[in-house]
C-alpha cells in the first residue's frame, strides 16, 4: 500500500527545482545558439550538447551536484546475465545531508506516441530498471518548434483507462491520474503522473513520480 510522504522527507526539494529550472535554461541556450542543435538530430546527440552546457555552466547557477552523460549501470537480468542500463542525463547531488539522483530520460515526440510511453520511454520508470528505490523521475519530450498539438495529444493517451492500468498509474487525493501544473516546478513541468513500481523497485512510499517535461527545438 502507498504511502504518503512530503517531497522534503523524500527529496531536497530546492535543489530539484534548481537542477530542473537548468535543464530547460540549457536547452533553451543549445536552441538559440548552437547550429548544430536541431529536431533531426539523433537524441543521443542532443543530450550530449546539452550536457556540455549543464556541464560548463552549472556552478555558475548555483548547483553544487554534478552531471552525467549517458551514464552505464550494470545489473543482473532475471536470468542472471549481466545487462547495462545507460540512462540519458543524470543530475547527482553532492550534499551528505539527503540524497539526490534525478534522471532525465529524453524521447522525441511524434504520432506514435508508443516510443514515448513504451518500454524504451516512461515504462522504464515503471516496470523497467530506470530510478530504482527512486520517488521521482523526468520524462523530457522533444518537440518541433511548430509543434502545436503533440502535448495534448499525449495528455489525452494517458487519460484512457486502458493507458491508465497499462502504465500503472496512481491517482492524487483529489482522484485525478495527471495532476496539472505540477508540484514539482510548474514553470518547467507541464504535469506529474505517479505510478506504482513492484516492491522490489519501489521507493519508500512504493510509487514513483514521473514530471513531463516539454522542449522545442528547430527542425
């Protein structure tokens, strides 16, 4: 059974919004400033540029954690063999007072909204290895700059009932499955769901929240 905790029990709440407030901010700089930074590019390119900004800029910002780039886990699989988990972006907090790990997990948007909500997108914080023990996660869509429509259409995927069930998805006190703004930063997240994971991947609390996050970039 779920568990109800505060996000500064869990979390260090301030410096999750930092770190989140920087991800867009960066972006936002490879997108204005960097030919080479455009929608038709492989994510894994993406995120490497992006990080070379997170990187270069983020004491100036005020974030004392450090970040990582694709970074490889090893684990064992079910039948014992070893397998690697690369995650795309990772922000880690050197403050002994609370842990901090937050993983970004980018996915271009586009109509088969599968890629983003499958087992190689949000699933992976689900049923999958990504934040494991961990209450909170970011999924990061990646959209064409004249993108007017893709948001609601995946609002609209993750309010199906059968979507709902698939994904494990937990609703609020209020009974709503997708809680819009977010309480995470509202200026940057555009809503949180929350899912419950197995107990053997679950934080404290037993369920995880994922934030959606949305970034344009040129095509």
């Amino acid at each position: 059974m779920r568990t109800r905790y505060s996000w500064s029990e869990l979390i260090p709440a301030d410096e999750t919004r930092m770190a989140v407030s920087f991800i867009a901010s960066m972006w936002d700089r490879c997108s204005h400033r960097n030919p080479e930074f455009f929608y038709k590019k492989h994510e894994p390119k993406l995120t490497e540029l992006l990080y070379m900004e997170l990187y270069m800029n983020s004491q100036s910002a005020g974030l004392t954690g450090f970040w990582q780039n694709e970074p490889q886990h090893p684990m064992l699989d079910e039948e014992g063999k070893v397998i690697r988990i690369r995650k795309d972006i990772v922000y880690l907090s050197n403050q002994a007072a609370q842990r901090l790990n937050l993983i970004f997990e980018f996915k271009k948007i586009t109509n088969n909204r599968s890629a983003y909500l499958g087992k190689d997108g949000l699933s992976r914080f689900i049923t999958g290895n990504y934040a494991i023990d961990e209450p909170l996660a970011f999924m990061v869509g990646i959209m064409k700059a004249d993108d007017e429509n893709s948001i609601d259409a995946l609002y609209r995927s993750l309010c199906n009932s059968a979507q709902q069930r698939a994904l494990r998805m937990v609703h609020d006190v209020h009974g709503q499955y997708i809680v819009k703004p977010s309480k995470i930063v509202d200026s940057v997240v555009t809503f949180d769901t929350e899912h419950n994971r197995p107990p053997e991947k679950a934080p404290k609390g037993g369920t995880i929240t994922v934030g959606h996050i949305f970034l344009r970039c040129s095509t």
